[in-house]
C-alpha cells in the first residue's frame, strides 16, 4: 500500500490482535499518520477471553508463560512487579512455574499492560493514537475506493484509510434473555450467580464447555485437595440435586497439556507464498492436502519419532484419523481421559514430549496458510475428517481442569454422552429445555431440563452475520468460496445433499466455506473477488472457511506480522 505514512488506521476492535498489530508495526517501524482503536470494553489487550466478558477468577488459559508470543516484558517480570489484586495467591514465592498455565484474568492484566507500553512506542515513532473504550462500532461504511467512514453507536463518525477487522470472539443471542433458563453461551460468567439445584444440560464437551463446568460447580459446591493429583467435590447444602449432562457429538473430552518440546509456534513451519504458488504451477493450481501433511506431520513424525513413523507412514488421512481415533471410539470417555492424564503427568515429569500430538498441532497451525489454496475436495477431507481429530489435540487442557472434572465425575456429578448429529434440543413450556437425541444403544432419548447451556464455543460466522451493514450493501466483502479439481465429484456431492456446493454460470462448481473471503494477506476480496487493498480481516470469526484453525494469540501474532508487511508493501 502507497504512502502509508500519511494514512489512518481503524482497528475494529482493541482485544490481542490489535495488541499484536500494534507490535509488528511498532517492530518494524511502519508509520502511518494515525491510528484510532475501536474498543467496546473498558480495557485494551484483554478482548473476550482474558477480561471479565469471558473469565471469573475459576477460569485458567491454556496456555503457560513459557507459551506466550513474545512481547515487550516477559510475564513473569509482570507478575512480580505488579499487584495482582485478588490472585495474590499465584505466586508465594515471587517465582512462578513457567511450565503451568496462567489464570485468564492475570493474562489479560498482562496483555493490557503491554498494550499501553506499544502505544507509548507508537506515539515515540510519531504516530498519534485515538483509543476510543465503552465504544461499538455499529457500520463501516464505503466512502470511495480508498476511504470509509466508521460509526459508531453513539453516532459519532470517524473516518479512515485503512480498516482492520480485529474484533475477535462473537456470541449471537438466539433465546437467552428471552426464555427462563436457556443461555446461548457461558459468558460473561457473571450472569451465573444462583444455586441450580436440579440437572443442567450442557452442549458441548471441549474448552468452552469446561469454563462453564468451572462456574457451576463453585456455585453448588466446594473442591478440597486430597493429594497433588485428586480433588474431592462436595455439593452444597441447598444443591443436592446439581447435576452437569454434557452432550457431545464426538462423545470425547479435550487432551490434556503435555510437555511441548518446541516453540509455541513459528513461522518458519508454514509454506511461505513463494513455496504454494510454486507448488501450485504444477499440481493443477491447488495446494494438496495430503501434500501439506506429509511435509507438516509425517516428515515431523519421521524425525522425532521413527517408531510410531513406521506405523503410519503408509496411512492416508483417513486412515490415520481412524487409527488415533478407534481406541478413544472403544473406552469410557472418562476412563481414556484418566489414561491421557496418566500419559500427560509422565510426559511432563520426564519432560518428553508426545510426538503425534505435538506434531498434529504444528501442523494445524502450518497448514492454515495453505488451506486457502485447497481445492474444495480437500477442503471438505480436513473439516470432516481431520479437524474433529486436531480439535481435541490442540485443545491442551490443563491439568487442573482435569482433576475438577474428575472429582465431579467420582462424585457422580457429571456425564457425558455421544448424541447424534440430528440430535435436536428446544426450549421447553416457559422454562428450560428439552433434549432429544437417539443414544449409543439406537434408542430414542427426551430429557428435559430446568437449564441448557449452549457450550460448543466460538462458531464460523457468516456473511450475513457480519453486523456492518455498509461493507455488505456496497459490495465489499463477499463469501469465501473454493473451488472443485473435479465437477463430477461436486455434482456427486451435491447429488448426495451437501447444500454448500454451488454452481456457476459457467457450468463449474464451487463451494461455499464459512466466513467472508480473503487472501494470503488477509486482506477482503469483494463481491467480483477483487482485492480490497485497504481491508483486512483477522476477526477469527469471520474467516473460519478459509482459515480452519487459530489457535489463540500464536495466530493473533502472525496475522498481525503479515497485515503490517502488507501495509509496508513488503509483501510476502
């Protein structure tokens, strides 16, 4: 982009991807003449998951210092020279375990506090800065080609050069504050403050699910530490009847956090451009799934591992998938997740990692910059095939959430079951829910309940969920679509009922993915599937189609380093 120097920046949202921005083109001394950041909360850095919208002090990261992208201070010189306020206890000993897992809320301290030290460098490079707290953005507006116009719910107007979507977790109300008792999501957890003596439905089973576990059982109950690996649960008084049903489609609980012998994360993983549009010239101008992981996971797995290579080193993704997946299929989900805790706690007191799944989860941060240039076949393989497996992986509980969920189970407080697909669960008379769904034994199951929690975490939003009105009647953003390497497959699939393949006037096929479409830069691509140079999207939400997986502030971090190359003009 031209002349940057004399241009204004609008970050649509203040959470950590503008703090992650606000590092790379500080790093890189990317100047432009004003940056003016959009935030509905009262706190920057912090966004949803590390301020008070979508963590109480139960609720931990799960991530552990060590895992943090790099910033201005380290976290653990944070902790130690600042009041922690009601988490005094973290740190006694004004040391912390740099292996465990930070509490969300200390986290978010941290990212605010680092926010306020970019911005100072930021003003020192001469850049001036707008931060506009308590503020919704309520429309982006096209001016021209290379202007909008931002309003806000206060009607207030602000204009800009350059907009970048940063606005990180969305949570669409369907029922909740209209029906007794039925919650779209957990958050904020500070809308749960009464006893719930009776049964609680909770759709869901991984991450999200567990922060609304963490909430509930504190409110009907009390932990106690009867070793260093076991809690007990008591219920209270006024709560006899508590229970937590969680169901689950996969019918599995998350994977506990191991000992992780690489970075977090790096860049150098992932195919640079050169490297796909290279590949592309030759393969029919798509990226091949299988090709990315066979050099992502397996050559991986190769080096590290060459035992556990040779049994899988001939498998397709299908067949890999049903391999790791079969004995997870057969157990207990409570009895495997005992035995990953067990195979977890070894891991981490011989400080050797557990190569398939550390691998799997590089990989499914490297192939996140190919997947755009998979083929719509491909693409349709890793969201049914793969990522229910990588989800479940990358989702490294931490290992005192598992003994919480253990200690509810031995107190016969929680259940999981695996329901199936058409399962169906409706708000019931003027209270609650119903849940229908057939069980493992075919047969057909109704419960109702006094409270349902919707807990199946952040989903791809679509066009039409995007709320700024002004980029979608003018043409500006536009669904994310891939394209078939073979029509008679897509008509095949069509044949079979998937409703998100579309055909074009030409006679070719195409599918519709989740989200607003975007190229390597993140930058929006119109309703002609024209770049819109002074757009960018990293709002995780509204890029899920061809941007499968985001694994937290690692892609907050390198989102941020490619917009700010972008803006450069030294694009990558």
């Amino acid at each position: 982009m031209p002349n940057i120097d004399s241009k204004t920046v609008a970050l649509i949202g203040g959470g950590p991807a503008a703090l992650f921005f606000f590092k790379h083109i500080t790093a890189k001394k990317i100047t432009p003449k004003k940056i003016i950041i959009f935030e509905q909360n009262p706190h920057l850095g912090m966004g949803m998951p590390y301020g008070a919208s979508g963590a109480g002090k139960e609720h931990v990261a799960n991530i552990s210092a060590n895992e943090i992208p790099k910033l201005v201070t380290d976290i653990e010189e944070f902790i130690i020279k600042n009041d922690l306020g009601n988490f005094g206890d973290y740190t006694t000993t004004g040391k912390i375990n740099r292996d465990q897992v930070v509490p969300r809320l200390i986290l978010g301290k941290y990212l605010e506090n680092q926010f306020k030290f970019l911005v100072k460098s930021a003003k020192n490079l001469g850049i001036e800065v707008e931060i506009l707290l308590n503020t919704k953005v309520t429309d982006i507006q096209p001016v021209d080609e290379v202007s909008y116009k931002i309003v806000t719910s206060a009607e207030e107007k602000f204009s800009a050069d350059v907009v970048v979507l940063s606005t990180g977790h969305q949570w669409i109300k369907s029922l909740e504050g209209q029906h007794v008792g039925w919650f779209d999501s957990p958050y904020p957890p500070s809308k749960f403050t009464q006893t719930t003596n009776f049964p609680v439905a909770v759709k869901g089973a991984s991450l999200t699910a567990v922060d609304i576990i963490r909430t509930l059982s504190r409110l009907n109950g009390k932990f106690s530490s009867i070793n260093e690996h076991q809690l007990e649960y008591t219920l209270n008084e006024d709560a006899r009847d508590f229970k937590i049903d969680l169901y689950s489609l996969s019918g599995l609980l998350p994977a506990l956090r191991f000992h992780s012998e690489d970075e977090a994360f790096s860049t150098d993983w992932k195919m640079s451009l050169k490297e796909i549009y290279e590949y592309k010239k030759t393969h029919g101008g798509f990226v091949d799934l299988d090709y990315v992981f066979n050099l992502n996971f397996k050559k991986v797995v190769e080096k590290k591992d060459p035992g556990f290579y040779s049994e899988i080193k001939d498998l397709t993704i299908e067949e890999f998938v049903e391999k790791m997946m079969k004995l997870r299929k057969e157990l207990d989900s409570f009895e495997l997740f005992k035995a990953e805790y067990t195979e977890a706690e070894k891991s981490i007191r011989r400080h050797q990692s557990i190569t398939w799944k550390e691998a799997l989860t590089s990989f499914s941060y490297a192939m996140n910059y190919p997947a755009k240039h998979f083929s719509a076949e491909d693409m349709l393989r890793l969201t049914k095939t793969l990522m229910p497996l990588i989800s479940i992986v990358i989702a490294a509980l931490p290992q005192s959430s598992y003994r919480e969920i253990i200690a509810l189970h031995d107190a016969k407080i929680i259940s999981l079951s695996n329901v199936d697909a058409k399962s169906t669960v409706e708000p019931y008379k003027e209270e609650g829910a119903v849940y229908r769904f057939i069980n493992g034994d075919g047969k057909q199951k109704e419960l109702v309940y006094k409270m349902y929690v919707d807990a199946t975490g952040q989903r791809a939003m679509n066009f039409n969920d995007l709320p700024f009105e002004g980029l979608k009647d003018q043409g500006a953003v536009a669904s994310g679509y891939l394209n078939f390497k073979s029509s008679e497959k897509a008509a095949e699939l069509m044949n079979d009922g998937e409703k998100m393949i579309k055909k074009g006037s030409n006679d070719n096929f195409y599918l519709q993915v989740k989200g607003l479409s975007i190229n390597d830069n993140f930058q929006a691509l119109d309703s002609y599937g024209k770049v819109k140079e002074n757009l960018y999207i990293m709002s995780v939400a509204y890029i899920g189609g061809l941007n499968p997986d985001y694994s937290g502030l690692d892609f907050c971090d390198t989102a941020a380093e490619i917009i700010a190359d972008s803006l450069a003009g030294d694009l990558i």
